[in-house]
C-alpha cells in the first residue's frame, strides 16, 4: 500500500488478548450462565449450575495463576472473534444504511431540496442572487 497516508493500514486488526484476560472473560461467561440456570429452575442448584460454577472456578484460577495454558484457547477464540467480524460487521452496517440512512434521504427528498435540483418553470433563471454588501467584505481573516 502507499506510504503517503497518515494512517497506517497495515495491521487492520487489533492483537492478540492477554491468556489471563480471556480466562476471566470465560469465567465470566460461566457464572452468567450458572446464575441464568439458577433463575430459570426457580432458584434450585441443579446439574447444570453446578457443572457450570466449576467451569467458571477453574477458567477463573488458570487466569489467575496458570494462564499459559489458555493460550491455545486464547488463540481460537481470537480468530473466531475475527471470523464474526467479517460477517457480522457487514450485516450491520447494512441495516444501519437500511433504517437510518434510506429513510433521512428519503424524508429529505420529501421536503427539502437543498441542492435546488426541482424545475421550476416560471423561473427566468437559476443563479442566486447575491447580497451586494457580502461580496464587498475584505478576504482578511476568513478563518
């Protein structure tokens, strides 16, 4: 790529995540999922919550004195999270474009044109005239 841009388009993504930041994320993860299971089966330990709470247990003390060992898992997880953003990034920007871009120009077109494109036939012409005392204004300053 050229070199006469400020910025650098090189490396489009982020790094690489700590191990130790994605072992916390996973724990995280595992105790929402433990407290959701808890919630849903009217506030009885089950099966699930338990298995669940002991995942969160060991993703939480890997992170916090064994981390090296998540980096397999750290590294999946990352190109996972690059192969989302190539499909999820597009989809959304297409239905931002679709409920919020079509519709502004759309209300614009309905009822304003600001680039005076409508004909209008009882027009001698289409110049703008000009305020005589603005064109007379000195070029100092204009910043």
């Amino acid at each position: 790529m050229a070199k006469n841009f400020h910025e650098s388009y090189e490396n489009e993504h982020p790094g690489l995540p700590t191990e130790r930041s994605t072992g916390f994320v996973f724990a995280g993860v595992a105790t929402i999922v433990a407290l959701i299971l808890f919630y849903s089966n009217d506030y009885t330990i089950t099966k699930g919550v338990i298995i669940a709470l002991i995942i969160a247990t060991i993703f939480a003390l890997l992170a916090q004195f064994a981390s090296p060992l998540l980096r397999p898992i750290n590294i999946l997880w990352f190109k996972f999270s690059l192969l989302l953003f190539k499909i999820v990034n597009p989809i959304i920007m297409f239905i931002m474009y679709a409920l919020v871009i079509v519709p502004a120009g759309l209300i614009m077109q309905l009822k304003a044109d600001p680039l005076k494109a409508k004909k209008d036939p009882e027009a001698k012409t289409y110049w703008i005239e000009k305020d005589p005392e603005q064109s007379t204004r000195p070029m100092k300053n204009q910043f």
